[in-house]
C-alpha cells in the first residue's frame, strides 16, 4: 500500500500543505481537486508516502493503524480550513 510519489500515476498534481506536528515538520500533498465535507477516504502523499485518510464517527484516522491517529486529525484540519469545509 505505500507507494511512493515516483510510482504515482496521477494527473493532478495536487495542494501541498505544510504542517508542524510534536515538533516535526510533514510535507501533505492532497491528490484530489476539491474534497468536500461528505469524504469518508482521502488519498494523500505524506512526505512522499502514498496513505488513505479514513473517517471514523467524526474522527480522522489512517487506514494503516500503525500511523499516529493524532496526526491524521491535524492534516484533516490543514485541509478543512484551506478548503473551508
């Protein structure tokens, strides 16, 4: 499931986003056009690693459950206020 930016056959190049998380700094690359509020997945490049954002009731998490689930929220929030969703 992780591919890598260079094994992406996309299109769209997608919105970059940076954020700052327990003092470290990730690099998102959203890979769909206009994300609305109804989503339930959501595809990313986090720092060059194909991961699918899942929503759960009214939290984010990431399908890989290895992943820090805090973290899937605060991408979340980057995204839903640059879209304003």
């Amino acid at each position: 499931m992780e591919d890598t930016i260079g094994q992406l056959n996309t299109a769209y190049k997608g919105q970059i986003f940076r954020i700052t998380y327990q003092e470290r700094d990730f690099q998102i690359q959203l890979l769909k056009k206009c994300p609305t509020k109804e989503e339930t997945e959501l595809d990313i490049l986090l720092d060059g690693l194909l991961q699918t954002l899942v929503k759960n009731k009214e939290r984010w998490s990431f399908q890989q459950h290895e992943l820090d689930q805090d973290l899937a929220n605060h991408i979340w929030r980057a995204i839903s206020l640059r879209y304003r969703l």
